[in-house]
C-alpha cells in the first residue's frame, strides 16, 4: 500500500515538472567549451576568452585556472543564476605575473542540469601552452618617408622574430608588411587621399606568435595634395545604359535615374569592399621592376576627382574617382603596366570587364572598362604585354581605359608609378627589386615609353568617339 502511494507520488511530481523538468534529469551531453585563441604561444596581454555553451539546461558553473610548474592560479569562478544558454568570459593573464615556459589552462563547466546526483554535466577542457612575454625588436631601415597624399609610401625594417602580423595601421586601415627573408620586412602603405594630413601618423607594428606587440618609431613628412572638383552631367544615355546593364545587379522596379544612383552608391560599395579582399591576394616578394607603363592616350578624369553628378540641373549624387581614364582610339591596345600576375579577370559591376594584376607586396594595378580581356586568373604577364581592349563595360559611357593602382586594396594616385625617378628614390633604394633587364636600359626604355605615351594625349590624336568634347564626362 505505501510503495504504491510512493510511487503514485513520484509520478504526481514529473508531472507537475512537466517536459522542462523532464530535461533537467535526463539531460545527458556535456556543455560545449571553447578556448579563443587556442594558440601555442601566449603573451601576457594576449586577450582571450571561453565561450561555453548548453542547449538543453543552461551553464550553471565556470572554473578557469592556469597552472605553471607547481603553482596554480584561479582566473575565474563564477556561478551563473538562471542557467544561460550561452555564456562568454573574457580575461588575459596579465595579472599573473607567469614567468616565461610552460602553462596549461584548466576549463571546467558544469550546466543546470540535476544529472549525475544534482550537480549537472561537467566539461572540462585542459590546453597547454607556452608563455612568452618578451616583445620583438622592430627597427627602421628606410629613412625619408615623404608622402603625398593620395599616394603611396614604403617603410622597409627587421624584426627580430618571426612576425605573426605586421604591418602599417593608418587610421582604420592596416597594411600588411610581407617578409624579405633575413628577419627584413617591407610594407607599402597609403596616405589616403580623404585623410586630413595632421590626423596622419601611420604606426608600425610587430606582433609574434605569443600576441607580444612592438610598436616601433618611425616619421613620416606629410605633403599636402588638394584634389580637383568636377561635376558629371547625367545624361540619358547614360543612365539607360546603366539602367540595361545593371538590372541583375540592382533589381526590382525602379526609374533608370534611381538605379544609376544606387550603382553609383551600392554597387560601387561593394566593388571597393571586394578589392580589399583582392588586395591580399599577393605575392610576398615583388614582382616587378623599374615604372609603370602609362597606356598611350590622352589623360581625361584624375585621381581623386571630387565628382558631383548632375541630372536636369539637380545634384543626385556625389563620389570620388579613384583612377586615371585615359583615352585613346576605340578599342585600343591596353599594356600591363609592370610585371605581375593576374588577381582578377571578369566582370566587376561599375568597373566592368576588369583586369587586375598583382605585383607583390599588396601593389596592384587596376585595367577596366575593357571590351576585351586576353589573360585570365592566374597568368604572369610582362611589362607592356598587351592584355586586353579599351571599350565602355560598367559605368563608363565612352570607349577610355580606367587605370588604378592599390595598396592592399587602397586606390592611391597612380601618377608616382609613372615616374622612374619617384621609383629609384623611394623604393629602388629600399627594397630589392627583380632585375629582369638591365636597370639603366629599363629606366632609359620606361622614360621614353611614358614620354611617347603622354605625347599620344595631344589632341590631335583621332579621337575615340564623334564627341570627343563630352569626352570629361566618359566616367
Ligand atoms: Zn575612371
């Protein structure tokens, strides 16, 4: 009679608990526990956290310690009411004081469970590492770092342990060093053409393995540069042309005039976000020698053209153009600039048929608008080789090349790659670059290229188009 009540009982009492409660005694799994970064070196100040999780009854207890020799330390201890799913800890070990050598970090979670007599599913999780708290030794080789803004500069140092990341940070923008080899780095950064010169103060970094940071000293002389306005006059053809060609890529009912605006602003957005990926598509070492060469043609929108779009004596939009278009006859000839590999070959919405080559060290050089494109992914191309034809894909209305060259996926003015003398003083001096012709010969060539180039931009050059005077507004 009483095992019956009993029993009548127990049973009364699951069910009051309902399904919730039947989880909480049947819950079997383990919380899951994460250690981030799981790295084999550690640094003091190397931030890191443990994400632990538990689906079924919620995290009730986390115990972190770390153990060196034959002491150990308590990082954290922490109960958590009403069992979250989820929780997240972060801590460094600077408080510590561990000396340098071998550390294991100790992680145990328990979740709300009353498996195993009430005290719920334990994880535990032990990672060993090493500490090491010694910062590397940065130092600056190169010296008289004048840049211009919107152009390009190179800082070339050692540090004296393998980097895991190093590089220049300017402002919310940060650029790679690439290894030399010999403990030497080399790093191409940009004074972007939008910074204001007095907030510009690139800082080098090293960091190693362990995390450690060295910031090193390191002085830039900032020139000013004022960039030219211009105003674009929307006409309907052009947005008509944009409006067929960009239907995919902006779709949805709308006038030709807002579909042209959003490409200008969202499909221009997006390009320019996908380059920062490309730009770390590169060779470590450079790829090229001696200028660039400049494709023959006259030169039309600059680098860094503040543009105001005007249609029916609105402004509709504003941007800035992050090349130089030059115009030649209509399908011409487009020379690869330099030496390199191809990064990108295809359709790239504003910039349409695009080709970019990758010359090393984050340098690329940017060919688009093009009707034709004679490389693919991959090539290696020559100086000069021709790789494709001038024509008006994307935002382009008349038949012009735009060129651009990136640092690490930043435009910077391409008028210094241009210039044998800009490239002997500021990176020929520096930085070991491939001889791939004798230097002299190859100054000498690229000097009279460039100059018979610009020479092809007089006017009395046939003209790509009847309308060559509207040609400014070619895009
Ligand atoms: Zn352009």
């Amino acid at each position: 009679m009483k095992r019956i009540s009993l029993l009548f009982l127990i049973l009364l009492a699951v069910a009051a608990l309902g399904g919730g409660g039947w989880l909480l005694f049947h819950d079997r799994t383990d919380p899951i526990v994460v250690l981030e970064p799981l790295t084999a070196f550690v640094s003091p100040g190397l931030p890191m956290q443990v994400r632990a999780s538990d689906a079924d009854s919620g995290i009730r207890h986390m115990a972190v310690s770390v153990t060196t020799g034959n002491q150990t330390y308590t990082i954290l201890d922490k109960r958590y009411d009403g069992a979250p799913t989820t929780v997240e800890e972060r801590f460094t070990l600077e408080p510590y004081k561990i000396p340098d050598g071998d550390v294991v970090i100790d992680i145990a979670v328990s979740d709300g469970s009353y498996a195993r007599f009430g005290r719920g599913n334990v994880q535990v999780v032990a990672s060993k590492h090493v500490m090491d708290t010694i910062k590397p030794t940065v130092s600056v080789q190169s010296t008289q770092h004048h840049v211009r803004q919107g152009g390009p500069g190179l800082v070339v140092y050692t540090v004296s342990e393998p980097a895991a990341k190093t590089g220049v940070q300017v402002g919310e923008r940060f650029f790679p060093g690439y290894a030399q080899g010999g403990g030497k780095y080399a790093c191409f950064f940009a004074f972007p053409h939008d910074m204001d010169p007095k907030a510009f103060a690139p800082v080098l970094f090293a960091d190693d393995a362990a995390g450690n940071r060295a910031v090193a000293a390191f002085t830039v002389t900032a020139i000013p540069r004022t960039f030219r306005r211009d105003t674009i006059n929307v006409t309907d053809n052009l947005i008509n042309k944009i409006d067929s060609e960009f239907a995919s890529l902006v779709p949805g009912q709308m006038g030709a005039l807002e579909r042209y605006v959003r490409v200008n602003r969202e499909v221009r957005l997006a390009n320019d976000t996908l380059l920062l990926e490309v730009g770390l598509r590169t060779s470590p070492l450079p790829l090229w020698s001696g200028a660039f060469r400049r494709m023959p043609g006259a030169p039309m929108a600059r680098f860094a053209d503040h543009r105001t779009y005007i249609y029916n004596g609105q402004e509709v939009d504003q941007q800035t153009h992050m090349g130089q278009d030059i115009a030649s006859t209509a399908n011409a000839d487009v020379p690869a600039g330099n030496h390199g590999t191809v990064v990108f070959a295809g359709y790239l919405g504003i910039y349409g048929n695009m080709v970019m080559l990758d010359h090393g060290l984050g340098l690329q050089s940017m060919y688009a608008h093009l009707s034709e494109m004679h490389v693919q992914e991959g090539d290696e191309v020559a100086k000069g080789q021709v790789i494709g034809k001038t024509g008006f894909t994307g935002m382009a209305l008349g038949d012009h090349l735009h060129f651009a060259i990136y640092v690490s996926g930043v435009p910077v003015s391409p008028i210094e790659w241009w210039d044998s003398s800009w490239i002997k003083n500021n990176i020929k001096d520096r930085l070991a670059l491939p001889e791939k012709v004798d230097p002299a010969r190859e100054e000498a060539e690229d000097a009279a290229a460039n100059a018979a180039a610009e020479q092809a931009a007089s006017p009395a050059k046939k003209p790509a188009k009847p309308q060559k005077p509207a040609a400014k507004n070619k895009q």
